[in-house]
C-alpha cells in the first residue's frame, strides 16, 4: 500500500510518454527484418505461432498485421494486431490459421476478421492503446480495402471455464440455476462425469457427448458474457475490453477453438465482437456508463434460454 502512490506517478508518466499521438501504426509484411519477425513469434500471446512457415501465412495478401511503434523503440513492437480478410464472419481459428488454404484475393474479402491482438511489454500493462489500434486499423483498412464492409473479432473467451467450474462448486444453493445443472449433468452421465468433462480437453471428439453439451453451454456462455460482472466490468478481460470500445456481442460460436488451450480456458467457444462503425460510440457510452453490453438478437436469444 506504501508505495501505491509511486505506482500511480509511474502510471501516469508512461502514459504520457506512450501517449497513442506520438505512437507510429506500420504495416508488417514478410518483407520485414529478420529481427523483427522474430519478435513477432516471441510476442504472439493468443495463438502461438509455430513455425516461419506459420508466420509468413499470417503475413501473407490475404493477411495483415499492424504494430505501433514508438519514435525512442523503432524497432520494437508495442502492441500488434493480426487481421484476416475474408468472406462472412469466421467461425473458428482452425480454418483462419490452417496454412494449406489457398490464399484469397483481398480485394474480394467482404469482412476483416480480427483474432489476436498481443501487448509486448509488461512494463506498460494499464497503459491503454489498444482501443486506438483498433480504430486505425479499421480506418485504414476501410480506405484501402472499399469492399470491406464488416469489422469483427474472432476472440477467445479465457475465463468461461474458470468462471463455470466456480459455479458449480458452490453446491446445489449456488448461482448456477437447478435446470442448468441437471441439463450439464445429465449430459456428462451425473455430476462426477460433469467435473471430468471440464477439466478434459478431448470431450469434444464424443459427438453425442459434445452435442448434448451444445446447448447449456452456449446459453451459459452469453450469460457470462452479457451479464458476469464485477463493478459494472465485464468478468472475462477480452469481453471488457472490446465493450469498453464500442463493439457488440456478435454471435457465440461453438467449438471454435479445439486447441488444448481453447479447450481448457473457454470450453472449445469462440465469439465474435462486432465493430459497427455507426454504433461504437453509443455502445462504448452504454457500457461505460453502466456496464450494459450491447448484444446481437442470437444473443439475446440464447440469454432468454433459446437455442
């Protein structure tokens, strides 16, 4: 506590000094240093990148990848993000970083998905450029790409498992609703086969099994989402963060990620933030005055107990 009010000083110096007016947004292509390119790899922070072959997929001309830079770090990334463009919203990560597909013409793609954005310096964490990253990006793309005509993300949801299993150990007076148990609980063969599904990475590979689960987990996902909060923020660090900018919760997608990581952290889900270039600020108002999330009619549907 004693040295609270230091933290506080440094805190404001460095967001002065980072501030996003004297930050540069550049383009990486393949054609970037060697030395570059390398910390692209070390940085990655939501999808590893796992090889150069990797690497120049996502930086190939269907792909783009944003850094900014600051004058006094030429060469150091401070934040970066990875865009793809396509054609309809994506669904799931697999097909987005599957290196065998063909590349697409960009000129062609109607929607600018993005799926990882990765802060290098843990020296700068609370000082916030991310949501500026994003708007230029997005402005940027606009301009050079006219027939891009929907911004989304393709985003993890790192704490849906987390914040499940601590529903479910609060017991049958817990906040986890009785149907939805029994429901979660019936499809795993009882309670004891509930808890071996949630710390399992592989359950999805049981069609039946995975099919039952569909259902209340999507539903309990848009919960968590739309109205897990603690002081009027989001629970889950990605969904406050695109909130907090002006996106929307766009549609939940099942089984989206089946790395162990996208399993073990958010269940295999995926969702998608929508960045409607006429409502951001009206959606960045509502959230941040009262912590409402904005949410697309799927959503709502699976909120009133549908699908």
């Amino acid at each position: 506590a004693e040295l609270r009010g230091l933290d506080d000083d440094l805190r404001g110096l460095l967001t002065s000094w980072f501030d996003v007016g004297f930050l540069d947004l550049r383009r990486i292509t393949w054609d970037a240093p060697a030395a570059l390119l390398e910390k692209l790899i070390a940085y990655e922070a939501v999808h590893e990148i796992r090889s150069w072959d990797d690497l120049k997929h996502r930086l190939d001309s269907d792909r783009r990848c944003y850094a900014y830079f600051h004058p006094s770090m030429p060469d150091e990334p401070l934040i970066f993000v990875q865009v793809a463009l396509v054609t309809g919203m994506s669904a799931g990560i697999q097909t987005l970083l599957d290196e065998t597909a063909p590349t697409t013409d960009p000129t062609a793609a109607d929607t600018a998905v993005f799926y990882s954005i990765s802060n290098t310096q843990r020296g700068l964490q609370g000082v916030g450029f991310g949501s500026f990253l994003i708007k230029r990006v997005v402005d940027d793309l606009a301009k050079d790409l006219p027939g891009l005509k929907t911004f989304a993300t393709l985003s993890p949801i790192p704490g849906f498992r987390r914040h499940l299993t601590g529903l479910l150990e609060e017991g049958e007076h817990g906040r986890l609703a009785p149907g939805d148990r029994r429901e979660l609980a019936a499809a795993c063969g009882g309670d004891d086969g509930l808890k071996a599904v949630l710390s399992a990475t592989d359950w999805h590979f049981d069609e039946a099994l995975a099919q039952a689960l569909k259902g209340p987990l999507m539903r309990l996902c848009a919960r968590y989402l739309a109205q897990a909060k603690r002081a009027d923020r989001a629970l889950d660090p990605v969904a406050h963060f695109h909130l907090s900018n002006g996106a929307r919760v766009e549609r939940l997608n099942w089984l989206g990620d089946v790395s162990a990581k996208g399993m073990s952290r958010s269940l295999g889900l995926m969702v998608n933030y929508l960045y409607k270039l006429r409502d951001i600020e009206r959606n960045h108002e509502a959230y941040t005055a009262s912590g409402r999330a904005v949410t697309s009619a799927a959503v709502r549907a699976l909120l009133a107990g549908q699908g």
